[in-house]
C-alpha cells in the first residue's frame, strides 16, 4: 500500500509517493495495523489517495491491477488554552485566576476533564473565552484536561496546570525582627 497527495494514473510508476506497508490476505481477509496520515493543520479537508497493488510488480506492465482508497483528514481546531494564576494581596489570595480558550472560532465548543476523564459532552465557548473563572491559590498544583471541538467534530486535547503557589509574604515585612543596640564600655 502506497500514499499519494495526487491522485495517480497508475500508482507502480508514481515515485513521490509514502510506502504504508503490506497486506497479507489470509482466507480471502486482509487485516494491517493502524496508518498514521500527517496531522491536517489546513482550515479545510485534505485528501489522501491511497493504493494498493501487487509486489512484486508483475512483469507485464499491462496487468498491473491495484485498488484506490480515498482518505479525507478534517481540520484540527486551532485554539490554544492558557491558565492566568490568582494575583496575591500580601498573604491573600484573590479569586481572579482562570483558564481561558484563545483563537477558537465561534462554532468551536469545549470539554473539561473531570478527574481526568470526558464525559462526551461539549459547550459553546463563552465569547471572551473564560471556562474556569474565579480561582484562588490553594496551595495544591491543579491540572485541567480540556478539549477544544470544531465544527468537523475534530479536537484538540490540551492539559494546563495551574501552580497554585500560595501568597506569601512581601520579603521583609513578615520576618519579626529585634533592634538591639549594644553598648560596650572599655
């Protein structure tokens, strides 16, 4: 089995294509492992060609048979996910940490990871992209697995931490400190 970007005339003679293996028919059923095609990061369909022929290539160039199997890749989404950590107000910690979906499209949807698991069901992305809002430090590293749907029903699986170091002090103003002033007298 061979892959080309073009479809071709007659695949024995196409030399740009990608070798994906052999078929081996056992009692008229032929299994292969699984195929990996480049991933599409074009905003529309691509297309594969891909064929399968006789090896070795018989010797009479007209009985070549082969087979074509056309491969459509449907767009990735594009979007990224980013975190902002809560802000500190001294020992305090605000509730303003969030994680956010950046360049998403208006008909992209998303899903959150609970305790590592999806559920298989997606939401409309709110507008300005905040999908966790009002977080505060808590001190404990947290992780949210996120997937961002497209259209096609294609996603893209993001996992971003947030670090949750807790607020501490401003350095010099919460260490207690004694002034001492010692006289010595020779």
């Amino acid at each position: 089995m061979i892959r080309f970007d073009t479809p071709q005339s007659n695949p024995y003679e196409g030399s740009n294509g990608v070798y994906l293996g052999e078929l081996i028919s056992s009692n008229g059923i032929a299994t292969m492992r699984t195929i990996s095609f480049p991933p599409n990061t074009e905003t529309t369909s691509k297309t594969y060609y891909v064929y399968g022929y006789l090896k070795p290539t018989p010797a009479d160039a007209s009985c070549r048979p082969f087979a074509l199997l056309t491969v459509t890749i449907k767009p990735n989404p594009v979007a990224t996910v980013k975190t902002m950590e809560a802000t500190c107000a001294g020992t305090v910690s605000a509730a303003d940490g969030s994680v956010a979906i950046v360049g998403f499209k208006p008909t992209d949807t998303y899903e959150l990871a609970n305790n590592g698991i999806f559920s298989g069901t997606s939401y409309p992305i709110p507008g300005d992209g905040l999908i966790v809002r009002n977080l505060s430090r808590t001190g404990a590293v947290t992780t949210y697995g996120t997937r961002v749907y497209n259209s096609f029903g294609c996603y893209l699986e993001k996992a971003v931490m947030l670090m949750n170091t807790p607020c501490s002090c401003v350095p010099g103003l919460c260490i207690p400190f004694v002034v001492q002033r010692i006289v010595s007298r020779k």
